[in-house]
C-alpha cells in the first residue's frame, strides 16, 4: 500500500554576495578613515562617503543629526579640530532577518593627539545601521551612532583632566562615607526601638 506524503516547497535561502567576512573587512577599513584625522579628504571623498545613505542619520551623548550633506560636514569639520586616530579591539557584524539589512558593532580606543607627545586615550563603542542594497551587491549605512564616556573625556581636557580624577576619588570616599553613616544611624535607631519596646513586652509577659 502506497503512502501518500505531503512536502511542503523547500526554498534554500538567498545570501547577499557580500558575505560576513567581506562585510567586516569593509568596516573595519571605515571606522578607521573616519576616525583618523591625518586622511585627506579626497579619501573620504572616494572610500567613505559612496557607502552612505541620503538620510543616514547620525547619534553620540552630544548630539543627533539626520542627511548626508549634514553628515559630510561634520566628518570633514572634525579634521580642523583635535588630532584622533582609532584603536579596534573588536569588531562584529550580524545580518536581519531576511539578510536585507545588519548592524556592525566596533569595540574601540579613540586616541586623541593633544600634543606630539602626549595622548588621552577615549573607549568607544561604534554602532553601524546598513541596508544592503542591489541584490546584496553594496550596502548603504542608515544610522551612525557613537557610544562613550563624559569622564574619558574629562580627563583628556588639559587643565581640569587632573581636577577631576582627584574630584573623582574624593567623591568616592564620600560616597562610602555616606553608606557607612547611613547603615550606622539606622543600627542606633534600630537598638533604640527596641530599648524602648523592651519594657512593654515584659510588662505583657507578667
């Protein structure tokens, strides 16, 4: 007796041409042109700005801007500025599902060159938004958005970099100090409440 079976169509999923590895060696090269103030703008020009979107938008603790043109400037502008270059420690890309888009993460130093000889390291964390485009051919970055700490900057200013880290330590005393107080205070009025309850229950208890 035949048995009759049922298949449900079998479809191999499409891989964009450009495969993970490709991918990170593509990004990894940008953070690093883009972060390193000592790349012409004619470079930009050619291996950065064909990889953004016409509404890519743009995030870090200080502020949020949206359009290429709005983009291009701020990239070119940081190079009349302070000296920087980048360090990555890290760097992972994950595709969605379906694989039309992804995101780069890049684990980061960020040297900023205050001088010739002196340079005040800055941990950053970079996300990349992208939409792969033309059958998974290219891809177009959507969203740039730059992660790092108020106090590693602070302390790469010249004059108060030192204030700080001294602020710093002397508010963690206090910070402790405070703790300490605040669980002694509540010991003593603890024993204190039940000195005071302790005549009631033995008055009870007779």
């Amino acid at each position: 007796m035949a048995t009759k079976v049922n298949c449900l169509p079998f479809t191999i999923p499409t891989l964009p041409r450009l495969g993970l590895a490709d991918l990170e060696k593509c990004f990894r090269r940008l953070a690093l042109l883009m972060y390193d103030t000592s790349v012409p703008a004619a470079t930009l020009e050619k291996e950065v700005y064909p990889y953004l979107s016409p509404g890519i938008e743009f995030v870090n603790p200080w502020r949020r801007v949206r359009g290429v043109e709005t983009y291009r400037v701020d990239l070119s502008g940081a190079r009349g500025g302070a000296r920087f270059d980048l360090d990555i420690s890290q760097l992972h890309v994950q595709l969605s599902e379906p694989r039309h888009a992804g995101r780069t993460l890049v684990d980061s130093t960020m040297h900023l060159r205050l001088s010739p000889r002196r340079s005040s390291p800055v941990r950053m964390i970079l996300t990349y938004d992208f939409d792969l485009i033309d059958a998974g051919e290219r891809f177009q970055i959507t969203r740039h958005e730059e992660m790092w700490s108020f106090g590693d900057i602070l302390r790469s200013a010249p004059l108060i970099g030192r204030s700080y880290d001294v602020v710093r330590s002397c508010s963690g005393y206090l910070f402790t100090g405070a703790v300490l107080l605040s669980r002694a205070l509540a010991g003593h009025l603890s024993g204190a409440a039940v000195a005071r309850d302790a005549p009631a229950r033995s008055a009870d208890a007779r």
